[in-house]
C-alpha cells in the first residue's frame, strides 16, 4: 500500500503532494516531511556519496528515485507500507516521473512556482498506479491454478513472487515476519545483479527453497519442520519442475505484462 506521495526539488523543497491513505491515523504536513527529507537526501550524500534509494521505519518504508529532464531534477518519494516490493514501488515512480516530464516538463523550465500547475496530476497518478495493480491482478488470476499443487504431508506450502520481490500468490499463511522475511531475501538477490538461482533457507526451524520458475517469477517454497534435507531438496525440485512446465506452457500469456517486466 502507498499512504503518500511527494516530488521535491533536489534541494529538498516539496512542489507536490497526495496522500492515499493515513498512517497509523496521524497525518503529517508536506513541508514537515520535506525537510526531513531534504536532510537525509543531504546525509546520505555528505556520508556515502550515494544517492538514498529507500529508507526502513519500524512500520513503513521511503523509497526514492531521482529522476531528470535537461536541467530538471527531481526527486520522487513514497511511503510504502514495509512489505511492498522496493522494485516495484520504483516502477511505479519512474512511470510517474516519466509522466510528469511529459505533461510538465517545458513548463517547469519557465515556472513561476504556482503549484496549480500541477491540478488534475493526483489522477494521473492514480491511474498508474490503478494500472500497475490490474497488471498484479490479471497475473494473479493465471497463477491460482498453478498454485493449488501440494504435498500436504511434507509442505506447508509455496509462494509465488516476481524476481524483485513482489509478492503475487500465496497457499501459505504468510503472516508479517514470514513475508517480510521472503521479501528481503528475494531483494537481496536482486539488488546484487547476479542471477537467482536456488536458496535454501531456514525459518523458525524450517526449511524453505526459493528458485526461479520463469525469467521473472519465483517460487518460495516451505517445507513442515523435520523435513530431511535429502526429502526436502527431493520435494522442492519435483515441484519446480511441475511449476516450470506449466509456466512454460502459459508464457505467451505472461509476458505481455508490464508488470514483470
């Protein structure tokens, strides 16, 4: 979920502002958030010589991207609840940015700092946003089918996630620690550029398989405690197997979508 968004100059100074949902029932003025932004954006740069990209509160996330037109630049930030996806969450920001140059960009060259500039924006970025949950949707629909095979003796269940970490699909009852625990290790792996390859994990003394079924899907597979290894490793990779298959069968259907692009 996305409670707020905001575009700052690069000094820090918020030109605009939506809010989609209240965090904890408290609301906090733009130009409050805006220093604090512009703060840490000034931080991370003074300490790291790197550009902030996301920031972990006890229950949301800030992700940035900076984005620029000619000699326009901005920065795009949202607050996110603590489990959505970072890449995904920056898809988003960049198609908004993308959409902002487009309609404001020649503007903002000659802009005289009134912000009704920018009035009918908030449903445009409404719209993306809409769309890029169509896009969640639409894919979540074709996987359910997939998503029904279980070995009930053995597996707790299995998780199906974009390879940026995305949740799609779940028959596990992925309650907050567990799904913010995939989450980041799905993350992790994107975030260093390598290829994904299999993961064996464990969580609270089980075993869990996370493996590439397709270019940008992933399954998450967890097993019940005192699972062997040897039986557990069997499991998992006749289920990737089954999974690959009939994702290979459907790719025409999938990678239409922008979404897992």
């Amino acid at each position: 979920m996305i409670f707020d968004f905001y575009i700052l100059e690069k000094k820090g100074t918020c030109i605009f502002h939506q809010t989609f949902s209240v965090i904890d029932k408290k609301k906090v003025e733009a130009d409050l958030i805006s220093g604090f932004f512009s703060a840490m954006l000034l931080f991370s740069k003074e300490i790291t010589d790197k550009r902030l990209e996301i920031l972990e509160l006890e229950n949301v996330r800030l992700i940035f991207i900076e984005s620029k037109l000619d000699n326009l630049e901005y920065i795009f930030v949202a607050f996110v609840d603590e489990n959505e996806s970072t890449a995904q969450v920056q898809d988003i920001l960049r198609r908004i940015s993308e959409k902002f140059f487009q309609n404001f960009g020649t503007k903002l060259k000659a802009w005289n700092r009134n912000t009704e500039l920018f009035t009918g924006f908030e449903k445009q970025i409404e719209l993306i946003i809409i769309k890029a949950d169509i896009d969640r949707f639409m894919l979540i629909e074709k996987l359910e089918e997939i998503i029904r095979i279980k070995e009930k003796s053995r597996l707790e269940g299995l998780a199906i996630f974009t390879n940026k970490g995305d949740l799609m699909i779940s028959n596990i009852e992925l309650k907050q620690p567990l799904k913010s625990y995939l989450t980041r290790a799905i993350e992790c792996q994107w975030k260093t550029g390598v290829a994904i390859t299999r993961s064996i994990l464990t969580y609270e003394g089980r075993l869990l398989f996370i493996e590439p079924i397709s270019d940008y899907l992933l399954a998450a597979i967890l097993m019940k405690q005192n699972v062997s290894i040897k039986m557990a490793s069997f499991l998992a990779e006749n289920l990737i197997g089954i999974l690959k298959t009939k994702i290979i069968a459907s790719e025409h259907e999938f990678q239409d979508f922008p979404f897992t692009a």
